[in-house]
C-alpha cells in the first residue's frame, strides 16, 4: 500500500456527522412547504415555504392544530384512510383541499410520515405539502381541450385514422369504428393503403415524407351490398412520446393521419350513367365482333375448299393442262373474293391504356348480365376481395373478356332440365397477382377438350351453328395482350371454372 492510500484510508472509513444545526437550515431552507406536528397534529414548526403558501407566520401557527388549514370540503374517508395509516405508522400521501389565512382555497399534495422513537411510539409527525392548483387548472385545461377535440373528431362527418411508425392504429373516431362494422375488416386503413399505396409499411417505417397524399379515391367492395366508395387523404404528422427518454428529445416520431370521406353517393350517380354508355358501347360492339367473327369464320371456313381446288389444279396440270387453266382463274378469282372479303372485316376499337379496378369491371359486366341471368335463373356468388390494387389495361376489351366468359358459363348451364345453376365470381390478390376466377355448376368440359377449347373456330356446342366457337380464342387473346394467364379447370361443384391471372407489374402489349 503506497504512502498516499494508507493517509487517504482513515478519511474514508470515517463516518462524518451532520452538526443538528445544518439538518435545521435544511428544513428551513427548503422550497417544499415542511412543518412538524406532535401526535395530535399540533403544529411545532414550520419553515419559510410553509409560510409562503399558507399565508401563516410562524408565530401565527405554531401551537395550533394543522386542521385549521382544512377547508373542511375534503371528503371525510380522505381523513379516515390518511389516519388509518398513520395509526399503522405507515406514510400516507393524498390530495387535499386547504385554506390560506387570506380565505383562497388551494389544492394541496400532501406527504405526512410518522417520527418514531427508539420505543416504537410515535412522537411527532413530518408533513410536507405544496399548492398544486395551478397544476391542476392546467392538467384541466389539457383535459377539457382533448375532450373537446375528441368530441369534435367523433361529430366530424369523416373518419379519422392515426397510425404510428409500425402501422398500429392509435387513434380513431366513431365514422372510423363504423368503418369497420360496414366493411368487416379490422383495420380498414390498412386495405384502403394496400390499394392506393403500395408497399407502405415499408416507406412509413423508412420514408415516411413519402406517404402524403390527397384526395385518392378508393373502392371498397363487399359480398352484399353495393361498393363504397372513399375519397382518402394522408398526412405525415410528428408525434411526441409520453416516455422519460423523450423528454429532451426535441424531435418526435412519424406518424400518419387518414382522413376517409364517403363519397358513394355522388359515385353512383355518376355509375348509373356511365353503365348506361357502357352498355350501349358494349353492345355495338359485341354486333361489330359478331360480324368480324362470323366473316373471319366464314373465309377459315372457304380455305379448305379452296385448299383442295389447288391440289386439284397441281394434279390436272399433268393430265389436263386446259381445265387445270379454267379451274386456276376460277381459284384465282375466289383468292381476291376472299382478300375482298378480309378487307371489310370491322377492326377492333384502339384503346388507350389506363390504371384499371377489376373489381369495378366486374361489377359492370354482371350488372349487364342481370337480365339475361335473372332469364336463366341462375344464382349469382359475388366474392370479391375488399379491395384491389389497379393495373394497367384496355377498359374495353377487359370488359368483353369477362363478358364472354360469364356469357359461356350462363350457357354451359342454361341445358334443359338442369337444376343447380349457381355462378360464383371471386377476386383476389395473391402475390403480385390479381386472380380471376369464374365458376358455374353446369356440365362441364372433359379434360381432353379444356387446352382444345381455345383454339379458334372450335366449339363442343350443337346448335345448328349458332356458335362458330371463337369466345375463349377472343378471351385468351385478351389476356395474353395484358400479360397475365388463362386456364379452365374443374369447379368446386363439379363444373367449368376459367380462371385468369394478371401480374401487378404486367405491361398491356
């Protein structure tokens, strides 16, 4: 041990006392209001802050009785419980309603704590309190003006949805709560953001300035009942935490306001009017495909004919190289009949390509069928997914698609004496896909035919001709210029169910 340690040793084992005088200033000085009581609450000593609060000098106080602070508007059992536990020589801390000398009332936070003797009996009381009214005017004034926001918010027409940094809803209003009751769905904020903003749990976690928007619309789709329609705005706000680390953090977290107004109304009107073009466009053009299919028909129909009046012409050549002449012109005159033909075959609309909802253009095409449904007497099952991102396409030829396949499954079905049949049309997003699928409860097609049955012009129907067989040749075509999929496979019911894929970040050709 060096010389320096064994000098210092002494110093600290030595227990330094206190002089009496120095507790004396301690308690005097201090700026808590601190008086001492003997056992029957008589005042002994008080200190300047004491004073301060009560309005009461030393001389003015001492000797008398700290019941003579009470404004005796203090509940009774406040007392009772504050006895029972200084009787137990238990501390007690409380609120109280005191009297200054000058009459005022102020709200006291009071601390009183048992002096005991070496004896176990206690002498004297320790009473520390201060005047925490204007405390308490403020935490009333905080109160009464997050009520008053709260009420405001639950009046408001809209709803409102703060979600923090993690997506956790923490705030919401009752047109939110109703939200949830209308659409079933827990968190209605969180669907109305997968549609119009993908991929934003991770921007809100990592870019929230990101997340802002105003005024999107969104379409909420139900099973029953019409869809609603919601006009959707986000703001990033800072939100300050209540926690002891926050306390000189000077700035707060990122969270996001939605603010989700019902527009539905003003949609459908806007719906009916737009589905009674729609259905006048959709039915002059289903006339125009039906020229173009029935010509493109006729002429596949003429090339085999034709065909074997070449091979002809090749084997006359040989033996009879005149009537091979004749019956050459009479080819040659049938090839330009036929390229005539191929000239007045309507075109097909050139559309622009927009962000489309498969959800709305399948409202659209069944809410077209209704007539030719309710004729058939079929059920319809309408399952769609609550809500669906947008994808690129050709609104026209989409609804077409779709029309044609719910046209085949109304016609697979609508068979003499057959009893069940149900339609059920389901949405979904699965991935990065949106699904498609269309079921009926009808016959069915035999395994050998469902590949068969996209090729052009073939057709297991027998009815005098009526169907030249070019629906789902149309419907593959469709869906492949969208870049998604198409396949029938068996429904659940024993049925034909065609079921389409398209990506999310598919490109129209």
């Amino acid at each position: 041990m060096s010389a320096l340690t064994r000098a210092q040793a002494p110093i600290v084992q030595q227990k330094q006392e206190l002089p009496p005088e120095a507790y004396r200033q301690a308690v005097d000085q201090a700026d808590l209001a601190i008086s001492i009581t003997d056992a029957k609450a008589n005042i002994l000593f008080a200190n300047d802050a004491f004073t301060g609060v009560t309005g009461y000098l030393p001389g003015e106080i001492i000797g008398k009785n700290e019941s003579i602070l009470s404004n005796e508007t203090t509940s009774p059992d406040i007392y009772k419980a504050m006895w029972n536990e200084l009787s137990e020589q238990r501390p007690w801390s409380g609120k109280v309603l005191n009297r200054k000398k000058d009459g005022s009332v102020y709200l006291a936070e009071l601390t009183i704590s048992p002096v005991v003797d070496g004896g176990g009996k206690t002498t004297h009381f320790l009473g520390m309190h201060r005047d925490i009214t204007e405390m308490h005017r403020l935490e009333r004034v905080v109160r009464n003006q997050k009520k008053l926001i709260e009420s405001v918010v639950d009046a408001a027409p809209m709803a409102f949805a703060l979600l923090d940094q993690s997506g956790r809803v923490i705030l919401d209003n009752q047109e939110y709560k109703k939200l949830v009751s209308d659409l079933h769905t827990k968190e209605p904020a969180h669907s109305l953001l997968d549609s119009l903003l993908p991929h934003w749990h991770e921007a809100l976690a990592e870019h929230p300035e990101q997340c802002g928007f105003a005024g999107r619309e969104a379409r909420i789709d139900r099973p029953v009942g019409r869809p609603r329609w919601l006009s959707v705005s986000a703001s990033v706000i800072e939100m300050h935490g209540d926690c002891a680390d926050s306390y000189f953090c000077s700035g707060g977290l990122p969270g996001l306001l939605l603010v989700i107004s019902d527009i539905t109304s003003l949609r459908e009107e806007q719906e009916r009017a737009r589905a009674a073009a729609l259905q006048a466009v959709l039915a002059d053009e289903e006339r125009t495909a039906a020229i173009r299919e029935g010509l493109s028909a006729a002429i596949f129909r003429l090339e085999e004919p034709m065909n074997v009046m070449s091979s002809a012409v090749s084997v006359l050549q040989r033996r009879d190289p005149a009537s091979a002449s004749v019956l050459q012109q009479a080819l040659n005159a049938s090839r330009e009949h036929m390229e005539s033909l191929r000239q007045v075959i309507p075109q097909s609309p050139q559309e622009h390509i927009v962000r489309l909802n498969l959800n709305e253009i399948l409202r659209d095409v069944l809410e077209i069928c209704t007539p030719r449904l309710l004729a058939a007497g079929v059920i319809v099952d309408w399952e769609p997914a609550i809500t669906l991102p947008p994808i690129s396409g050709r609104p026209l030829q989409m609804r077409l698609l779709f029309k044609a396949l719910i046209d085949n499954a109304i016609e697979a079905m609508n068979v003499k004496s057959w009893k069940r049949r149900e339609l059920t049309v389901r949405s979904a997003v699965d991935r990065d896909c949106i699904i498609i699928s269309i079921s009926d409860s009808g016959p069915g097609i035999p395994l050998e035919w469902r590949h068969k049955a996209f090729e052009p012009f073939f057709t297991a129907k027998n009815s005098s001709g009526r169907h030249i067989g070019t629906g789902l040749s149309r419907a593959q075509q469709v869906v492949a210029d969208h870049g998604g999929i198409i396949d029938l496979e068996e429904s659940p019911s024993g049925g034909c169910a065609a079921v389409v894929e398209f990506r999310l970040d598919g490109d129209p050709i």
